[in-house]
C-alpha cells in the first residue's frame, strides 16, 4: 500500500486547506508583503505565503515560515509563531526531514494547546501521526492519530475525523490480525465521507476496503 500511504500523507496535511489559482494569490500576497509593516499582519502574510508554497517550493517554505517565527517572537504574537512553527515543520516534511519537521511540529502543538484551539491541536497531531505512519512505526502512529480522532469526535469536525478514521484504518490493515478492526475504520471513514461529499476520500476508502 506504499501509493496509498503517500495519497492519505498528502489529504492529512492538507485537510482544511483550500485550493486557489496559486501564482495569482502568491503575487499578490508579495506585493502585500512589500507594504506593510512589522506587525501581526506581515506574520499572517509570510505564514500564507507558506502555505501556499510548501509542496512545491519547500525550501522557500522554511524561508518564509522562519521569518515569521522570528517576527512573531519579537512581538510576541502567539497565534502566529505557532502557525510559523507548522509550516516551517511541513516544509521540512515535504523534504523528508522529518526530525526537524518533529522537533518544530512540538513547540507549534505546545502554543494551540496553550491557546486553546483544539481544532489545530487535533492538525498537529494528525501531522505527528504522519511522521511515524511515513516511517513505519505503527504503534506511535496509532496513538498520535487517537488523540486528534478524540478531539475531531468533539468538535465534530467531519472532514478531520473521517481522514482520521482512514488513517487508522489504514495502520491496522498492515496486519492479518487487525484486518477486522481496518475494514471497521474504512466504513466509518467512508460513511462520514459519504455525508460530506467528500469524493476524494471516498475513492480511497473504496480501494482500500477493496484491496483489503
């Protein structure tokens, strides 16, 4: 399933996101940069700009997150260091590296836990998950992906939680003797799917339950 793991990684990271014109919304959020200060909204700017670019241009990624981090701290604005933190650790994710990717995914979760927003723990989380799930260890996967599906079931984020479910599904489908348990996440991650309309996820999670 090595072509399926990469395809739920990139629905994982990228759950929430919506697609735009890219180099439309890149230019112009350059030339935003270029006017206005050193303050909350340049931190924001660099941060989007990030966003945008860390799977094709990761390097830049890192570049763009690294000068928000820096601002941020500077004006201590909590929000945004902690967003800095994310794409600066999805850069290094999208290169491979996953121990910086890690070791900046801690101090981005530690802020939203200290902040209170559940929704970008349970993101985080998801993220972490991501890491061990990419580098074959299951068991670490698991527990990462229980504590966000936990806080998705909560805040009954659908999309989050039915990409959860599938993710799970698909750890435990790696072994005969969770097989049973995969095909129980797989339905439920294609029941939530279904409600959604979440067509992307539900042709994975038929190729899976078929593969299965």
């Amino acid at each position: 399933m090595n072509y399926l793991k990469s395809l739920l990684l990139l629905f994982l990271l990228s759950t929430g996101m919506i697609a735009y014109p890219q180099n439309a919304q890149l230019d112009s959020l350059k030339l935003v940069l270029e006017e206005i200060k050193e303050d909350s909204t340049r931190v924001n700017t660099l941060n989007a700009i990030a966003e945008l670019v860390h799977r094709s241009a990761p390097d830049e990624a890192i570049k763009y997150s690294t000068d928000a981090r820096n601002l941020a701290e500077q004006i201590n604005f909590q929000k945004g260091l902690a967003a800095a933190y994310k794409y600066i650790g999805l850069g290094y994710f999208m290169q491979a590296n996953y121990s910086e990717a890690f070791k900046n995914w801690e101090p981005s979760l530690q802020i939203y836990e200290s902040l209170g927003d559940e929704r970008l723990v349970a993101n985080i989380l998801s993220n972490q998950g991501g890491i061990y799930y990419t580098i074959g260890d299951n068991i670490q996967a698991t527990e990462y992906f229980l504590r966000a599906l936990k806080i998705a079931e909560t805040l009954n984020d659908s999309i989050r939680l039915s990409t959860l479910l599938l993710n799970i599904g698909n750890v435990y489908s790696e072994q005969a003797s969770t097989y049973n348990s995969a095909m129980s996440y797989y339905f439920r991650a294609y029941e939530i799917g279904e409600s959604i309309e979440y067509l992307d996820l539900l042709g994975v999670c038929l190729i899976n339950i078929g593969e299965l």
